[in-house]
C-alpha cells in the first residue's frame, strides 16, 4: 500500500488526513492526478502547480518514483513574514 498524507488546506479542502491507495502507481504525478478526477473538492485541493510533495518525508517532484509502502505527502506551498 502507498500511505497518503494531506497537510493545511489541502487536508481542509478534501476532508481527509490521510488514506491508502494500492500500489498502481508508477509517480506522485499519477496519484495526483487519480485524487483530482474525484471531483470538485478533489480537483480544487490538488491542482496541478499550486502543490508540494514529499514522497518519505523528502521534498521531491511530482515526477518522482514510489513504490509499496512509500509514504506520499501533499500539501501547498507555505510562505512566511
């Protein structure tokens, strides 16, 4: 299994801190993209461009590999004052 982690308001828009998905997926990119064709709140908490991974707990691009039992991170990016 990939475990799905979803941090600030990408947790608040889709209503979930985490879930697990079967390991079909080759890419963050293609867990992204599956999530998003969910639907609206979906589609609106993980568009394309407005979002961070962190695939193990290392900030990695949306391209990156996983595999099972990898731990796939999505949040957007954070700025500060």
């Amino acid at each position: 299994m990939i475990n799905i982690l979803f941090f600030a308001q990408t947790r608040e828009l889709i209503g979930l801190e985490r879930l697990e998905l079967e390991p079909n997926f080759h890419t963050a990119e293609e867990i992204r993209q599956h999530l998003a064709e969910k639907g609206n709140k979906w589609a609106l908490a993980l568009e394309a461009g407005r979002l961070l991974v962190a695939i193990n707990q290392t900030i990695s691009p949306l391209s990156a590999e996983v595999k099972d039992n990898d731990e796939v991170a999505f949040f957007p990016p954070v700025t500060g004052g």
